[in-house]
C-alpha cells in the first residue's frame, strides 16, 4: 500500500530511529525514497496487585520509584500521596459488603512525555466489633441470654469464652443462651474475624448469685376437715410464696403453713400447691400434691323397747367403703360390730348411743341418737 500504518514500541529508555524505504513502480520506471520513524520510549505503569485491606490498616500500591517518570493516581480518595510512585492506602470503612475502589495510575515518561495507564482493584473491609450485651447478674442453673451487638456478619468467627458456664449453642453469632453451676463472678471474653479482619478482644463479667432449694413437702393426704404442715423450715434471708392462696393455708408467705381442706364430695379429691422459694432475686418452685379423703356420713334407725328386751340398731351410714362401725350404747358398754346390731338394757332410762362409722381411708363420723328404755310393768297378785 502506498501508505501503511506502522506500529512499534519501545521499552527501552532512548528513542530508537527505524529507517523505512519505499519503492514506487509506474510501468518500467522505478524510484525509492527513505522516512526516518523515531520511536520514543513509553513507560511501563504498574498499579500492582489486586488486594484487601482492613478498615483503619494500610495498604502499598504502585511499584518502585523511576526518576525519569511522573505518577499521577486517580481517584486520590484514601491515598497518602497522588504523585508518588507507591503510595499507601488508608480508607475508613464501615459496612457488611467491602468497599471496592479502582485506582488507577498514569506513569509519564517526562522527557518525551509518553504515557501509559495501569488498574489495580483495592477492597476495603469493616473491622467487625466484638461488641455484646448481657445483664449484670444471673443465678445458678438459670440461663441467661447473651446477644451480640458488633457490626460482623453471621459468617464471621466468634470466639467466645464464657467464665465457666455452660452455653448453648456456644459458637457463631447466638444468641447465647448460659447458665453457671458456681456462684461469683464470671467473666467473658469475645473476638471476631471476618475477611482476615480482626476485632479487640472484648470483655464482661457477670455476677452468679445462689438459686435457692425449695421443698414445699411430701406429698400427703389426710381426711376432710383435717390438716397438715406443708413445706420446710425457714432458712435466712430466704422468701416463701404458696399458691393457689384462697384455700385452706395459714399464710401464703410462710414456709411450713398448715394446710386445712374440706372434701364434700364421695370421691377423693387432689388439690397441688406450690411454694416459690426467693434468696437475693433468685427464685424456684416446688409443688406438693394433697389428696383430702371424703368423710362417711353416719347414721342410724332403732325402736324404743323395755328393759331386758333387745333393741335392734341397723347403721344408714354414707360411704362408699366403709371399714367398720364402732357402738356406744351410753350404758357403759362398747363394741365393735358390724352394719346392725342389737344390745339389751337390764334398767330403764333414756341412754345416748353414738355410731362411728369408719371408712377404709380411715376418715371417721358419728351420730348420737337416744333411746328410751321402758321399765317393765310390775305384776301384784
């Protein structure tokens, strides 16, 4: 062609002159003809490799000082320098996803001024905080949440030590749910890496008081209208609560009441209290069970008779079982005997006789009922 593009380079420190000759032909006549193409150097940029950093750390871009060239980096936001060679990086960052800058460097060859660009992609990370929250005392046996309140992502490493307690699920963000069988002070410490960024170690303490026993008793059961000591003795500095309290105790904030309860039905009923036991804030339950047994209801028939004839007694008692029935027939004489029975009297008068009737739970009521006695007739001839 009669006019070529030429492209060369030169990464040499010096122009280099390369001589070009053309050759023109027309028919059988030829001429030639020489250009001179001075190729002048062209620096080489290097931005440098592509990395990360940590929000508040430094970072060196660039390469090496050339004195026979100038540097210009844009954009100049977090560079130390926008004319050197290999300035360092600073940028503050906060946020979960990294701040990605380009930056991009002009090296000039100052005596021919020739120029070549170069990228390099920087990635500044957040510094995670270890940062959490939890109350200033617990109690033994009871779980206490810790929550994590830095700036990292789920992603990120925790290393949590926790004074002692036991914690689930003891890694990653939490929360935390622990609980410590000792009592005093515990102390916990966190540390958080995320992108190769690493927090302070941050650090609390906690105080662990006592968890009180409470005992509100055996379980136990006793006959209607009877009554019971529930509980324990009272300990120092201890509180005491029973619940339900609108039946049948002596104090709701006693720890050993006496408990009275009616059963006006035929069927056994189960009542259950409990008692909430407090030292210095902290607090547990206990509960007892109280089955109160029916009590027989007790009655009977009989016919007035004369002295020395016998009287029939016939027990009416309501129980559903009943164990025995036990006779008083007010003329000194006692027995055990069964449903009906009789008895004679050897003198008239009006006697008081009183049934108890007992049922197989052992609960127990009487009736006192009297009869008259007739003297016998007296016969003269």
């Amino acid at each position: 062609v009669s006019n070529p593009v030429v492209t060369l380079s030169n990464t040499t420190l010096s122009p280099v002159t390369i001589n070009y000759i053309v050759t023109t032909t027309f028919t059988s006549c030829t001429i030639s003809d020489t250009v001179a193409v001075t190729v002048n150097p062209s620096p080489v940029s290097v931005a440098g490799t592509d990395t990360g950093y940590c929000s508040g750390d430094s970072v060196l871009i660039g390469t090496s000082y050339n004195p026979l060239f100038s540097y210009s980096w844009s954009p100049i936001i977090g560079l130390s320098n926008d004319t050197l060679s290999n300035p360092w990086v600073n940028a503050s960052h906060f946020g979960s996803v990294p701040l990605t800058t380009n930056y991009i460097v002009t090296t000039t060859f100052t005596q021919y001024n020739c120029s070549s660009n170069d990228t390099v992609v920087i990635s500044t990370f957040q510094k995670p905080v270890a940062a959490f929250n939890m109350p200033d005392s617990s109690c033994t046996q009871e779980p206490t949440t810790i929550v994590y309140t830095g700036n990292a992502t789920p992603a990120a490493d925790y290393t949590w030590l926790f004074g002692g307690g036991n914690a689930f699920p003891g890694n990653g963000q939490g929360p935390q749910q622990v609980s410590w069988t000792n009592t005093g002070m515990a102390y916990l410490s966190l540390s958080v890496s995320e992108n190769g960024c690493n927090s302070t170690t941050e650090t609390d303490s906690i105080f662990i008081k006592p968890t009180p026993v409470s005992d509100a008793g055996n379980n136990t059961s006793f006959c209607s209208g009877d009554s019971a000591l529930i509980g324990v003795p009272a300990l120092p500095f201890h509180s005491y609560l029973w619940t339900p309290a609108a039946t049948g105790l002596s104090s709701t904030t006693s720890s050993n009441p006496t408990i009275t309860l009616f059963n006006s039905t035929n069927t056994n009923q189960l009542y259950e209290y409990s008692v909430t036991t407090t030292l210095f804030g902290c607090s547990v339950s206990d509960t007892i069970q109280i089955t109160v047994y029916p009590l027989p209801t007790s009655d009977f028939s009989f016919s007035n008779v004369c002295q020395n004839q016998t009287a029939n007694f016939s027990s009416q008692s309501v129980i559903s079982n009943t164990a025995g029935w036990i006779w008083d027939f007010g003329d000194g004489t006692v027995i055990n005997s069964n449903q009906s029975t009789s008895h004679s009297y050897i003198t008239a008068g009006s006697f008081n006789v009183e049934l108890f009737t007992i049922s197989s739970l052992g609960c127990t009521d009487s009736i006192t009922k009297t009869i008259i006695i007739n003297p016998n007739p007296v016969v003269f001839l």
